[in-house]
C-alpha cells in the first residue's frame, strides 16, 4: 500500500503540475478567465493522470483492460475535477487570494479523493 501511495503521489504530483501550469498560462496570458483555465488543465492533466496510473501507480496493464480502467478513471476524474471546480469557484469567490493560489488549494483538498476511487474502483486493487 505505501509503494502504491507513494507512486501516486509522485504521478498526481505530475498531473496537478500539468492541470496548474496549463491553467497558470491561461490566467497568466488571459486566454481565458480563471473559472475556465481551470477545465483546460484538467483536460490536458486528465491524461498524464491515467497513463502514469495504469501504468505506474496501480500497475494494472495485466490486471485491468484499458476498456474497463478508462471509462471508470475518467468518471472518477470528472467526479473529482467536479468537487475540485466547486471548491475553486468558491474560494474564487469568497476569498481575496490570488486565482493561482486558489487552485492550488483546490487541487490539494481533491487528491485524497480520487486516490481512493482510483485505486479501489478504477484500477480495481481490492487488497
């Protein structure tokens, strides 16, 4: 379990990288506003996310087909980025702090979540 979390741990950091840096250019560079930088990172972290999952976090290429394991990740991150959107709109709104830390926040209090769901649902590891 420790191995397990630590890998996903190393590939979420990754992902929320990607999912931050992405909506940190777009606010950065206006491209859109805050409240929409947020789905353009998570559309391009959503697949570092599940490569480096099956591939390296739950290891689950022999165990689970990309058939079964991508249309439940994607459902968990939907319903992850769901929470992770409410959370940032809100905190948009009702705090003072910068949009960047905002997301931040944002992504850190979603990632317990979706560890949970990947790795008991979506990648199907029971034990």
């Amino acid at each position: 379990m420790m191995r397990t979390l630590l890998r996903f741990g190393a590939v979420g950091a990754l992902a929320a990288l990607t999912h931050y840096v992405v909506a940190a250019v777009c606010i950065h560079f206006a491209l859109t506003s805050p409240a929409w930088a947020n789905p353009a990172g998570f559309a391009t972290a959503f697949w570092v996310s599940y490569f480096g999952h099956y591939h390296f976090s739950f290891a689950a290429d022999e165990r689970v087909a990309h058939g079964t394991a991508l249309p439940r990740f994607l459902l968990t991150a939907v319903l992850g980025f769901c929470v992770n959107h409410l959370v940032y709109l809100g905190l948009l709104h009702a705090t003072s702090l910068s949009p960047y830390v905002d997301l931040f926040i944002a992504l850190v209090l979603v990632a317990g979540l979706t560890f949970l769901l990947s790795r008991y649902w979506a990648f199907g590891l029971h034990h």
